[in-house]
C-alpha cells in the first residue's frame, strides 16, 4: 500500500489550485484567471494542516493520514485519481517535512507553494518567533534538497493540464467566464444540468432543444400542447375545454425573480467539514463534485432564487419560493445572475448573461445586490481600490439602462444598500477558525492577517485588525449606499419602477438573536466573511415582510387558483 496511501489530501488541494486558475470569492482581481500565488499558498497551508491534523485525531502517520483523506473523497469528476497523482507527486516530501516536525508554514514555504517576495514580510498562519524560522527553514531545505514538488511547481505546471481533468477544468473555466450554462448546443441560456450555471442558477428549461421554450416567457397559445413556459402548466381542461394556463394564470400577474448579486448573492460557501479533522468522514466531501461544478456557490440554496429544501433545519424560503407560493404560475421563473467578485464596476462584463424578451415575457423583479466587491478589495491600499459614489452612479445608471431596454414593462428594480461590515471583526477577530479549534491556535485574526499578507483577504478594509480601515471602509460603504438611495428617488424608467432597500444585517443579527442565536453564527465560518445560509434566508424574509407592507405591487396578487394548479399538476414537474 505504498502509492495509495499518498493519495493526500487532494479535495482541497485540488480546489484551490483550481481557483487558483479560475476564479475565487469576492474581490475583483479573482475576476481576472490565472495568476497568484497566493491561493496556492493558502491551499497548501489548509491541506498540510488537514493532513496533520488528521494524524493527530485518529494518531496515526502522516501516510496513514493522507490514506485516509484520499479514501474520503468521491470518484466523480476523478477527484479519487486526481488525489493519487497528486499524492504521488507531493506526498514522499510532505512525510519528510512533516515527521521532522515542521508545521504548515514551513512545509509549504520549504516546497515553495509560499513564496516570499523581495522586500514583503514572510506570510504565516501559525504563529512563529522569526529567529526559529530560519533555522527551521534552513533544517526544512536539507530535508528535501531533490523535491520533486518544487520541481513541479517551477516547471509552471497547473492541475488543469493532467490530461484526464483538461475537460472539466475546461467546462469550468468557461462557464465561470461566461456565467451561461455550459451546454453542448446552443439554442438558449436555460439548461437542464444543475451545475456549470445550469438550474441551480436558473429555472430548469422543459424542453433544450427548442429555443421558443423558457421558464418566464407568456405562454404560447395559452400553452395548449405544449408547456412553452415551463411552469408545469398546460393542456386543456376536459370538463370545460379552457386551457388550464388561461384558467389559473390569466390576469394572475406572473412575474419572475433575478438577482444580480456577488458571491454572497450566489452564496458561496465551503462546509467547515472539509477542514475539520476531528468531524471528517466518508459522507464529508460527497458534496464536492457539485460545489466544484458550481464554483462553490450554492444558488440552489440561496436566499433570493434557491428552490431546494434548506440544510439549516430553519423553515427558511428563499424569495423565489415565496413568489412561486404567492403565485404558482411563477413555477421556474428565476434568473440567479450573481457572480463571485462582482461589482458595481464589472457587472457589464456579465449582465449580458440576463435572458428577458422585451415582447415576450412576463415583468420580471430584479434585485440588484453588489453588497461588498465595491468596497472589499485583497489590495494592500484598498482604500485606493474602492468605488467611488460618482462612480457608482455612474455605473449604476449603465446598469438600469440595460435594464430598461431588457425588461418587459410592468418590471421592478430594487436597489440593496451595502451592509456595515465591522460586524466581521467584532464578532469573529477572538474566535477560533475550524482549522484551530483542535489544538486553539488559529484564531480568525491570525487568519485574516495571513490572508491579508497574501493579498488575498476577501476583504482587506473590514477583515483587518486596524481599525481606522475598518471605519473607513464602513464610512466608504454608507456613502455608496446613499447614493443607490438618491439614484432609486431621483431617476425615472419607463419599463419598471425604482426602489431602494437597505441590507438590513443589524436586523438580521437581531432576529437570530431574538431566535436564541449568536451574531458569528450568521457569518460562513470557513472563509469568515461571506453571510451563510440562515442570514441570507433571514434577510430574504425581512426583504418579503418589508415588501409586503411597502411595496405589495412588487410581489403580484396572490393566486386564487394555487390549490387547483396544486391539484392537477401536482408539483408541476418539480426543479
Ligand atoms: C421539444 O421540442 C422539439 C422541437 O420543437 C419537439 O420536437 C419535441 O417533441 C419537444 N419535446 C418535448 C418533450 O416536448
Ligand atoms: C444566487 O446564486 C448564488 C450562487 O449559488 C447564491 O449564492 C445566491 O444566494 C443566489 N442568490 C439568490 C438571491 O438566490
Ligand atoms: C491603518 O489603516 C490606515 C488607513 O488605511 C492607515 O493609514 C494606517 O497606517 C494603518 N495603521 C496601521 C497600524 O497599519
Ligand atoms: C458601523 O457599525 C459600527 C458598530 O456597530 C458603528 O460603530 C459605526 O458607527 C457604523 N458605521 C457606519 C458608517 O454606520
């Protein structure tokens, strides 16, 4: 058992060194492929600290370990094959390191997945006195004179290139970059794949290989032989002979839901699970294929557009749901255009990827949700980097003029404010990360500060122990806000109406509260800044009360016929 055992930790390597190629949450350099080091980095430390962790859990050898994590991962998407090349490749150098005591930082530093710049300061998790690291570095070098690692690494190879991932990396990559479903022909931008931007985005397509059938489109001769809008709905009523989308829907005031949002948006997410040593099994990465394929973002799931049922154990609905429950004919209809890194700035670069027909669609409700990229950069001056409110404006008014030639009449558009985002720090800076709560040493303030030394911080202004940034950033965000407020009072469209909406954390912090919750547990534990599942289902709740008191035209009537359509379609051909 020699090569199996190898097979390390490969899930997470392999994860990050393919964000390391393609893309990665929340900032807008990561819009951008290729390039930084900095994930690899990241990764490295994550996997070796997986890997000694795991050994440390069940005392067994760092093989044994590595064993043990490639024999949790799934087959598909040849992340089992992937994880003995890689071990194969890397693990005899990671034994070395690790048997002679060396940590994290210094395997990977030693292997040359960190690197340090000329003039930057060395990058660490752990904390460690400067005079121990260059003696143990020193030591480190000895060890691996002949690395095969480093030579892997500085042949410039990426994990892309093993022939047997060319393909899905490929795939990947391209709905990433297109933010359109990966499809074999190309007829529309529905799909009937869940993932690479497939129905996990938006609505299922009831029939791919005819480009007149969509979720969201007026039916089509009342949908008679055909359901041309996928909402589960068509036929004719044999009693009566009315076609049943005439019946239920006619005058029901349909409309779909599309979210432009950023990785929040799309909730990015990464199960705790995969990092932590003392909960890892055989069930813990079975969901990695599909997160991949999604790039790591859980649309599915999520607050404005998700349709499955949730995994918090909360009764939670997304937005979508809501309005399909309001109105069955809404079955399908939703858009989740949200993109990791996404900004006021970039949003051009993918809005194209919206499907609406002017003619032949029902109205839909956007919501435009950019709620941290315009503010949060990885930049050691991210002041420089923020949006500036003219800008803002400015391209906020593109945006709503797209729109306005996109959507058909009847629309609506609400604006979401950007939150405060002290509440990262205050909640978060003492508590310890998933990979320190075993031995108590990684707390989210060490990892902020490595993340930020790689200039890889998500958001550098509100995840950083300075506090002057934090106000700053904060201060930047309130100004922006303002702006979208004045831009929803100020400006007129003729195909939908304007409204603005705050992103109502400290509400959302105070109902978790109220529900016998703690604030840091509204906040991704892995990457300590994205909100999670519950805070974007309790502020889609807060959205849909809000709406209800102040706006109810946003949401349509309630359908008379819902029981019917229940009825005779049942669950109208599911997600
Ligand atoms: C899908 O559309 C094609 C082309 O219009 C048609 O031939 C086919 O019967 C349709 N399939 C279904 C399942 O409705
Ligand atoms: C949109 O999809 C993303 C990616 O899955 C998800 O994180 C996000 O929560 C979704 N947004 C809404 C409003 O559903
Ligand atoms: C804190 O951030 C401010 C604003 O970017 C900067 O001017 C200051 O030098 C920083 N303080 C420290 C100790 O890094
Ligand atoms: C952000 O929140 C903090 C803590 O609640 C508060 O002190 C600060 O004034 C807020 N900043 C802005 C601009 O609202």
């Amino acid at each position: 058992m020699k090569f199996p055992c190898r097979i390390l930790a490969v899930a997470p390597l392999f994860l990050l060194l393919l964000l390391d190629s393609s893309a990665s949450p929340a900032s807008d350099n990561q819009f951008s492929m290729g390039h930084s080091n900095g994930h690899r980095c990241a990764g490295c430390v994550v996997v070796v600290s997986v890997i000694t962790q795991l050994a440390q859990v069940h005392s067994s050898t760092v093989e044994a370990s590595m064993e043990r994590l490639c024999g949790y991962l799934p087959g598909k998407l040849f992340l089992k094959t992937t994880c003995y090349v890689l071990v194969h490749m890397f693990g005899a150098d990671i034994i070395k390191l690790l048997d002679a005591d060396m940590n994290a930082d210094m395997v990977c530093h030693t292997l040359e997945f960190c690197k340090q710049d000329t003039g930057q300061p060395q990058c660490h998790l752990y904390p460690l006195p400067k005079e121990v690291w260059k003696l143990t570095q020193e030591k480190a070098r000895h060890i691996v004179k002949k690395s095969t690692t480093m030579k892997y690494l500085q042949s410039g190879s990426d994990i892309c290139s093993l022939p047997f991932l060319a393909e899905i990396c490929q795939k990947i990559k391209l709905s990433i970059q297109t933010s359109m479903p990966f499809k074999d022909v190309d007829s529309d931008k529905y799909s009937v794949f869940p993932t690479l931007r497939g129905y996990h985005w938006r609505g299922r397509d009831c029939n791919d290989s005819d480009k007149n059938v969509y979720p969201g489109r007026r039916p089509d001769n009342w949908d008679v032989h055909r359901d041309s809008n996928c909402n589960g709905i068509w036929g004719v009523d044999p009693e009566d002979g009315i076609p049943y989308e005439k019946k239920f829907c006619e005058g029901s005031q349909p409309r779909g839901i599309i979210l432009l949002g950023d990785s929040a948006g799309a909730h990015f997410h990464i199960p705790p699970e995969w990092l932590t040593a003392s909960q890892m099994s055989l069930n813990s990465f079975s969901d990695l294929p599909t997160a991949l394929t999604d790039e790591l973002n859980w649309p599915q799931l999520s607050g404005a557009t998700g349709f499955l049922d949730s995994t918090s154990g909360m009764e939670e609905k997304s937005i979508y749901l809501r309005l399909r429950k309001r109105n069955r004919c809404n079955h399908r209809d939703y858009q989740n255009i949200s993109r990791n890194g996404a900004s006021s700035q970039n949003l051009k670069k993918f809005i194209e990827s919206l499907s609406r027909n002017q003619l032949l669609d029902h109205p839909a409700v956007v919501i435009y949700a950019m709620i941290g990229n315009d503010v949060c950069s990885s930049k050691a001056n991210p002041i420089q980097e923020m949006t500036t409110p003219e800008q803002l404006y400015s391209s906020v008014m593109e945006t709503l003029k797209h729109l306005n030639s996109h959507l058909p009449k009847g629309s609506h558009v609400v604006l979401y404010g950007l939150p405060n985002g002290t509440f990262l720090w205050d909640n978060l800076h003492d508590r310890y990360h998933p990979l320190g709560q075993l031995n108590k040493d990684v707390t989210y303030a060490q990892v902020f500060s490595f993340l930020s030394c790689l200039q890889i911080n998500p958001c550098h202004g509100w995840m950083s122990s300075n506090k002057t940034l934090r106000t700053l950033t904060s201060e930047r965000a309130q100004q922006l806000s303002s702006t979208l407020k004045k831009i929803s009072t100020r400006e007129k469209f003729t195909n939908f109406d304007l409204l603005y909406m705050d992103f109502a954390f400290k509400e959302v912090t105070e109902e978790w509260q109220r529900r016998g919750g703690q604030p840091w547990q509204l906040i991704e534990p892995v990457d300590g800044f994205h909100p999670n599942e519950v805070a974007l289902s309790l502020s889609a709740e807060i959205f849909w009360k809000k709406a209800e008191l102040q706006w109810p035209q946003i949401l349509g009537k309630e359908n008379p016929f819902n029981s019917q359509i229940e009825q005779v379609f049942g669950d109208q051909g599911g997600h």
